[in-house]
C-alpha cells in the first residue's frame, strides 16, 4: 500500500542554501534555485506520452516508492531534458525513480546526469517501481551544458521516469535555458549528383494485369537529357495477327523526353527491360523488371504524405505545391514517386471551419470530398502528369482520426471513387473502428482489412495498401496475409530522439515479415519542417540524429514517406533524402530488412542482404558521447577480406579482413556496405 506523506515541503539544500545566503554576502546572496519544473519542458524529448510538471506522465501526482512530491519533472524513457547553463550553474539535486502509477516491480529506468562532450556525470542504478527515490546531486561548476536522460535498456514499458524535487542553483540570477536538440553544425555528406547520367529508379516493379502502368525513369544528370528502353513489352504477341490485331490499349509506351513509361499489360510474366538515359556527357543504362501478377508494391513506397506537416490544414493547392516541389527540388530524379493526402480531404463531422463542411456523401452513398479538394481527379490528374502517383488516405470506422468522413459501410463505393479519381495509395487507419468491434480478437482486427482488400480488389486501378493500426495484433505476423503492402508496427512518431529512436531501434525481429509487395512501416520521416498543423518548426531531431533516421529508416526497408513542407526544403534536408546509395538500400529489390547483429550497450549494428550479395550495415551510437563501434565479420556471417564504402560520403574506405570499426557521433551512425574484395 502506497504511504501518504504530507504535502509539499520545502527541500532541505535549498533552504539550507537561503539560509547560507543570507548569512554569506553579495556573491551567495544571489544564487538562484531553479526548479526543473519551471523550465521549457516541451523541450523534452521522450518516447511516450507528454512531459508533465510536477506531475507523473499519467498526470498523477508524482510518488516514488511511497513517497509522494509535489513538485518534480514526470516524464516517460527513453527521454532527454538538454539545458544550457551557460557556465553558471553550481548544483544539480533530485529525488529520481519509477513512478508508483505503473506498479510494484514494473518499469526498468536508468537515469543519468550528462554534462558536455557526452560525459556521464552521474548514474542510477537499473531502477523499477516501488524502489526508494535515490538521491541525484552533483556540482555543476564548470559545466556548460546538463542533459537529463532516462532510458529504458530494453522496452521502455512502463517507464514512467520522475525527476521529483528537482532543480538547478545558478550562482547569478539567470535561468537554464531548455534545447530541443543537440546543437550541431549540419554537415551536407551527400556528394552532389554527377553531371553524367545515373538511373535511380526502382529496379523492379510489380502491376497487375490491365491495370494502368507509370513508370518515371528516375535519373540525375545534366540536362537535357533522353531515355529509351529496350524489349519494352508491347503487348502484342505472334498470335496478335490471327485474332485481327493486336489490342492498341496494351503494351508499354516510352516517353524519350519525359522517361515516363505508360501503359497497360495482360499477360502475366516477368518482362526485363534495358533502360538508358542519356545527356551530352554519357549514358546510363539499367535493368528494370516488370512483373506483371497479383503482387504491386514490391520495393517500399518512397514519397511525401501530408500529415507531419499540415494534418488538419492540409487543401488541394498546398498537395500540388508539394508535387510541384518533388519535381523542383529534383527529388524526383532520385525515384521519390507518391503525393500522398492524410486525413481532412473529407468532411468534418462537426467542425466549425466552412471548409471542412458540406454534404459527406451523395445521394447513392459515394463519398463528396470537402470544399478545399473540389477536383480530386483534376488534382490526380496534375500529380501524375508530372511523372508522380497519388495517395490518400480513410479509417474503417464510421469517421477517421481526425474526426471526417470514413468508409464504414462504403468501402466497395470508396474504393471505386478512388480508382475512379485516378489514386495510386490508400492509408487505412484503424479510428472509430472501436465501435464497430472491441479488436480484442484476431478475426475483429483484420476484418476492416480484409474487407477494404476485396473492394479494393473489386477496382480496375492498381491501389497500394498501407495499414495503419499502430501494430495491434502484431499485425507484421498478418499484414501480408490479409492483403497489406505496408502496416504500421508503432503508435504515432514525432520529431523528437526520443519517439525516433524509440520507434526505429524497437523494430528488431520484425524482419522476418518483410518482403517484396510487404514492408513494416515504423512511421513517416520527420526531417525539415514539420508541425502538425499550420505553424511549422524545424525538425528537433539533431543533424547527427537525423542521419540515424534516414540510416535506419532506409536499412528496415521501411516506406520513406517524407513529411515536411516540401516547399520549404533546406539544402540539409535535401541532401538526406538525396543520397542515391543510401536509398539502393531502402529500394533493394531483395525486400529484405535489417536486423540487429550486435548490441554493446549503447552502440547497436544493424545489417541487411543486399541483391548484388553485398550487405549494408549500420553502426549505430545511442549513446551521448561519440565512441568507436566496431562491426566484426563473424556477425556478418563474413570471412576474409571486405571491401567497406562509406555510403553517405560515397566513398570507398578500404580493405579489412576480420572487422571495420569507425568513430559515430553521439546519436549518430556510419552507414557503409560490404562487398568481398577482389
Ligand atoms: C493517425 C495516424 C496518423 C494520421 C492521423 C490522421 O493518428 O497514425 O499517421 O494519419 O491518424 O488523423
């Protein structure tokens, strides 16, 4: 039983401390205890949940092992509370441990006090609910910059971590002033494109039977450049001339000058096409293989989805805008392909905003879309003229996250309105689904899928399929089954270390489920601007963190859905989703997904197989001090000597014969991939 304590008294070191300075003169006299509480704490950065002051993450007032506080910092592991204190700090003091809300015995936190370069200044033990609070105190002279950090080794359940009676004495009035991130200097690895051609789109592409092709032959290089394609199916076979000529809707048509390859096939096969783009510097050339069967999706879908950045302020202009973008800003040359809507292009249920109001549905239950998409086929219609697909996206539930129209009951009239409009990507939620089933059993979760698959099906239009249920069920074990190309293994991700990282290091195990025409999707980037509604921020992830994000990102083979305003596109964040090599390895056409080889306490190497029988690893460092982290062959599965490429820097970095190891930021990675060497 938990053990009431009176309310709030004051903590014995600042009192003593009043005292001292009154007692002291001058230069004691102005310190200043700053309680952790009263600082920026949206700047906390944590893997679940909201930071709470002076209160626990639940809200609850804050009590550790019995004891209750009233004041303190709740928040949720992993988590970073980073404080300039400009040098004028003199102590750190707090009562650390789980808080009681998650239960005797739960939760399993380590907290640590680190001071600049990354050094651990203090730590706790491993500590889980129901422990006595352990006392944190340390001199902070000297110190420019506190990072407070609780983190979980493991699952970060339950790790509910209160800083109670926490706080900082400066030694002159002033205040630790809270970061978002790390300050880093953004370091552009990515080379620029060579000004001969290279051909960057995906390597193998699945369609189904006379259904509508768009192909863009993605490639950098000077311009202007041509393209052409060698055994491009026509679709007319020897057999064409006896039934009377062959059909003129099927078969592949190349446009040389825009390299966008349209068209319909209805033999089932693989077809393997020879591509070439050509400037006046060289030429290009690349096998692309067209498989034309049940199967669609089968590299992981690269493109921008509206949510991250404008969620309920998304309309029609700011989606062209973004494909405007994609072309402008060149990313299209290195095979980013979908225009994605999110939520709020249908009607609001009760929204006050006139553009979110007007009729849900017609007269024969087909969907009407809000006034901010009056054309959805015009807007369809601009996307793909541009060589790009378009997506959007609806719940199975009467009304989706945001509170618009959904598909109960209309899935078959949805999924024709989609195809009807020309959509290439449906993103399927889960929200207001609970009141139709609890989802407390298997066949309650997958039916919305299953039924959404078959109207889906029942349409002349290649649509691909993204789950999103947050991984209820452990959809990654079904998603395939039951008609996914994608399914969301996690809860919603932000631009924090935090939710990132959390998010992306959790996804070992699930690579066994992941395969062409089916990816875990851990979540949308959070790189540039991002905001979740019209005021947009930079990203919170540091330079070195969003690396790892990419980096990991594109070693699970996850969909890249870019998720900031892509008319605002720094050269930053440009040159992370512009590095061809480290796309190949999201895009490899082997589909497979990285797994975990090695884990030394806060470094991790994760690897993955590559077509070409080369492996692609990344070394990791979580932790906030760089350090060197060593990838040994035998974990690989290697033996003898390896060729190593830098791939962020596209740079060979030399022979090894039993190991690679390299120097990784804190939060930071080097991506590389080994081929055995000649
Ligand atoms: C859920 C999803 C998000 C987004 C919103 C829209 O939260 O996980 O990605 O689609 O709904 O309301």
């Amino acid at each position: 039983m938990k053990k009431n304590f009176p309310a709030w008294r004051p903590p014995l070191i600042p009192a003593l401390l009043a005292l001292a300075s009154l007692a002291a003169g001058p230069a004691l006299r102005a310190a200043q205890t700053n309680y952790l509480a009263s600082l920026d704490i949206s700047q906390v950065s944590q893997g679940w949940g909201e930071p709470y002051a002076n209160q626990s993450v639940e809200g609850h007032a804050i009590s550790i092992g019995g004891q209750s506080f009233s004041r303190g910092l709740g928040t949720h592991a992993n988590s970073q509370f980073i404080l300039d204190l400009g040098g004028h700090a003199d102590s750190f003091s707090a009562r650390v441990g789980v808080d009681d809300e998650v239960g005797q015995g739960n939760g399993t936190v380590i907290f640590k006090l680190v001071g600049d370069d990354g050094k651990v200044l203090w730590q706790s033990k491993e500590m889980h609910a129901g422990d006595a609070p352990v006392p944190a105190e340390l001199p902070l002279t000297g110190v420019k910059q506190l990072t407070l950090v609780a983190e979980s080794p493991d699952a970060i359940d339950y790790g509910h971590a209160d800083w109670a009676d926490a706080y900082i004495v400066y030694n002159k009035k002033g205040r630790p002033k809270a970061l978002s991130s790390f300050q880093e200097e953004a370091v552009i690895l990515t080379p620029h494109p060579a000004p001969r051609p290279r051909i960057n789109s995906a390597k193998v592409m699945g369609v189904r039977p006379g259904h509508e092709l768009l192909y863009t032959i993605a490639a950098t290089g000077d311009r202007p450049m041509t393209f052409a394609a060698e055994h491009l199916p026509t679709g007319r076979h020897w057999w064409s001339g006896l039934f009377g000529g062959s059909d003129p809707k099927v078969g592949l048509h190349l446009d040389p000058q825009t390299g966008r390859i349209t068209g319909t096939l209805k033999m089932p096969g693989t077809y393997k096409v020879t591509l070439h783009a050509k400037n006046a510097l060289g030429e290009a050339t690349r096998e692309l293989k067209i498989v034309v069967g049940p199967q669609i999706g089968l590299t992981p879908a690269l493109g921008w989805n509206s949510w991250n950045c404008f969620a309920s302020a998304v309309t029609a202009e700011k989606v062209k805008a973004a494909a405007d973008a994609m072309v402008t800003s060149g990313l299209i040359n290195h095979g980013w392909t979908y225009i994605n809507i999110d939520d709020f292009w249908e009607v609001h249920r009760d929204s006050q905003d006139p553009t979110l109001q007007g009729p849900q549905r017609d007269a024969s239950g087909h969907i009407i879309p809000n006034p901010r998409f009056p054309d959805m086929k015009g807007l369809a219609d601009y996307v793909h003229d541009k060589g790009l697909r378009i997506g959007l996206y609806s719940s199975p539930g009467p009304w989706t996250c945001g509170g618009c129209v959904a598909s109960w009951q209309h899935e078959v009239l949805d999924a024709q309105s989609y195809a009807q409009w020309g959509f290439d990507y449906l993103k399927y939620d889960w929200c207001s689904y609970g009141q139709i089933d609890k989802g407390d059993t298997l066949a309650g979760l997958q039916k919305p899928y299953r039924v959404m698959r078959a109207a889906l099906d029942s349409v002349d239009r290649d649509i691909l399929f993204s789950f999103c249920q947050y991984g209820m069920g452990e959809v990654w074990k079904w998603g395939a089954e039951v008609g996914g190309n994608s399914w969301r293994t996690t809860g919603d991700i932000n631009d924090s270390w935090g939710s990132m990282a959390g998010i992306g290091f959790r996804q070992n195990g699930h690579e066994v489920y992941a395969g062409p025409g089916h990816f875990n999707d851990p979540d949308m980037l959070v790189v540039g601007k991002v905001g979740w509604g019209p005021n947009l921020h930079p990203t919170h992830l540091s330079p070195n963190e969003q690396y790892t994000h990419i980096s990991l990102w594109c070693l699970l083979a996850a969909p890249l859905l870019i998720g900031c305003d892509m008319t605002q596109l720094d050269p930053f964040t440009l040159s992370l989703l512009s590095n061809d090599e480290v796309l190949e390895v999201d895009q490899d056409p082997l589909g497979h997904q990285a797994a975990r080889v090695a884990l030394n306490g806060q470094t991790e190497v994760w690897a993955k197989d590559l077509e070409d029988g080369s492996k692609a690893v990344g070394l990791f460092n979580r932790g906030y001090e760089k350090t060197i982290v060593k990838v040994n062959w035998s974990d690989l599965g290697l033996k003898g000597k390896q060729t190593v490429r830098d791939l962020w820097r596209q740079q060979d970095v030399g022979q090894f014969s039993d190991s690679y190891s390299a120097e990784v930021a804190r939060h930071g990675v080097v991506l590389v991939r080994i081929w055995p060497a000649k």
